[in-house]
C-alpha cells in the first residue's frame, strides 16, 4: 500500500491539531481531508506517480533514519554492529540501575512531608482564572510621551479586534511573558491584583478587557478560562510525589555508585603500576607509575 509523503516513521499519518500537544492522529473523516488536500502526487483513481512517490520515500526515510545514520557513520560501524552497541548499551544500563534501585524505598511519611511542603498553603476552594496580558511600561520615557505608549497597546487591541490572535500580538509588543504569548498562567483569584480583578471579573472566557492605564504602563488581559479551584488531596498526588522522590534518590545513589566504581578503579589501577613499578626495579628497569597514573 502506497503511504503518503510527510507520514510518521512507522507509516502513520499525523495532522496537525490544537490540543494540549499540536498534534493528533486524526479520525477517518479528517484523515480522508489531509489526504485530499496534502497528497498532491496521487493521480485521478488514486495511485501515486512513480517519480514522486520515490522522491516522497527517499525524504521520509532519510529524515526517519538521518540521526542514528549519521551516528553509525561517525563511529565507523556496520549496521549490524551499531545494533549490538545499542543493544548492548541498553542491557548495560539495564544492569546498573537494577543494582541501584534495589537499594531504594519510598516510606509513606516521606511522600506526606513532600504533599505537606508542597501543599500545606493551598486555597480552599474559591476560583481560578487563566490569563493572558499585553504591558507595555512608559520605561524612562518623558510624561508627555506616555500617551503614545498607550496608543500602542490600543493598536494591538483594534488588530486583536480585526482577526489577529491576541498571543501572537503579545509575542510582538508585550513586555510580559512575550515568548509564550502573553500567557501568564493560572491565577486563584486570591492572588489576582486588585486593579486586574475589577476587570477581569465581568469577563466571560475567550473576551478581553479594555486598556488599562497604569501607573507603570498600558495593559490589556485576555480571560482564557474560568474555573473552580479544586483542592489537591493526598491521594490525588501521592503516586505523583512518590515517583518524584523516588527519581531523585535514584539520581543520587546513581551518582554514588558511580564515584565508588570509579575511586575502586582507581585504586586498583595504582596498584597494578606499583607492583610493575617493584619488578621493574628488581630487573634494572625503572617504570615511571606517576606519568602511568597521570594517563589514567
């Protein structure tokens, strides 16, 4: 079966999306519009044109492939014994952290003293709001030059307005949280400043407030999402925190491990350029175990 050009490695179709991760396998029906739209090497009833189906399969697999090949390339192996090396590697790993982990356990009072570190403060019910924010601060610019400070913010509002996505205006102007669009994040409404709750209040999700005029510059908010906070019980995060201590201890005894494997060999080392160093002066031959020790 012929596959289409810009396919995953394992032959599967992904389309862009907007969810969580941008990307999403999609259904029959949206798989059936990318193909209609995206494969433009297909004839009439179907079949693919033989030049550009190879062009199409040459990319593909060279850019599925490209990185390991290039790896096995530089080390001057096979590709058979690039497998092994891999294989090898993963067994090796496999090995060392199965006689680290052994020694690691996550007692439940240690995971309730993370959960109380973490969440002892939390809120207790109330409301969560998810903003996004265009500021622009006057800086050091004069008073009388302020007015055009807020003349920009009001510009990024009439294009907002006009279609343009309010994230991709704040990467451009806003001199909050510019790389990420403006987004601020999560907010309880605790912790919101009192001049942004008097205006984000009213919002529904998805509408922006007007300009605000600042004493330290010209804002605009965007409500994203409205929400109840909900709070984080014990058990809702126990496996979660239970994990977390158990990687950074694995980390650590991992270190460890390390650092005795290699004093060991190191003392090993030193011992064998002793006792060659001792034959060597029986026999009229003086070795140098420093400089051997130095090469270590």
């Amino acid at each position: 079966m012929d596959r289409a050009c810009g396919g995953a490695c394992d032959g599967t179709r992904v389309l862009r999306g907007r969810n969580d991760r941008g990307r999403y396998r999609g259904t029959g029906r949206q798989r059936h519009r990318a193909g209609l739209r995206g494969d433009r090497s297909r004839g009439p009833d179907g079949s693919q044109d033989a030049a550009a189906k190879c062009s199409c399969d040459r990319d593909r697999q060279a850019a599925c492939r490209g990185p390991r090949e290039a790896d096995r390339v530089a080390l001057d192996l096979t590709l058979e014994e690039y497998h092994d090396e891999i294989k090898t590697g993963i067994e090796h790993q496999k090995v060392i952290r199965g006689v680290v982990a052994a020694k690691i356990s996550v007692e439940d009072f240690e995971v309730r003293a993370l959960y109380s570190e973490r969440y002892s403060d939390q809120p207790q019910g109330g409301e969560i709001v998810h903003l996004r924010q265009i500021l622009v601060t006057y800086g050091t610019v004069a008073p009388e030059n302020k007015a055009a400070v807020c003349k920009s913010v009001h510009k990024a509002k009439k294009r907002i307005e006009t279609g343009e996505a309010f994230e991709k205006v704040a990467s451009e102007i806003s001199e909050v949280a510019a790389a990420a669009g403006g987004d601020i994040g999560w907010l309880h409404s605790d912790s919101v400043a009192s001049w942004m709750s008097s205006v984000v209040d009213p919002l529904g999700d998805g509408q922006m407030t007007d300009v605000i005029e600042l004493p330290f510059g010209c804002s605009l908010l965007k409500l994203v999402e409205r929400r109840e906070y909900e709070t984080v019980g014990y058990e809702d995060v126990k496996e979660e925190l239970s994990l977390e201590i158990y990687q950074t201890r694995l980390e650590e005894e991992f270190r460890e491990w390390m650092e005795q494997l290699r004093a060991r060999t190191y003392i090993e080392r030193k011992g064998h350029f002793a006792d060659a160093a001792m034959l060597g002066s029986r026999s009229g031959y003086s070795s140098r175990p420093e400089e051997e020790d130095s090469r270590f």
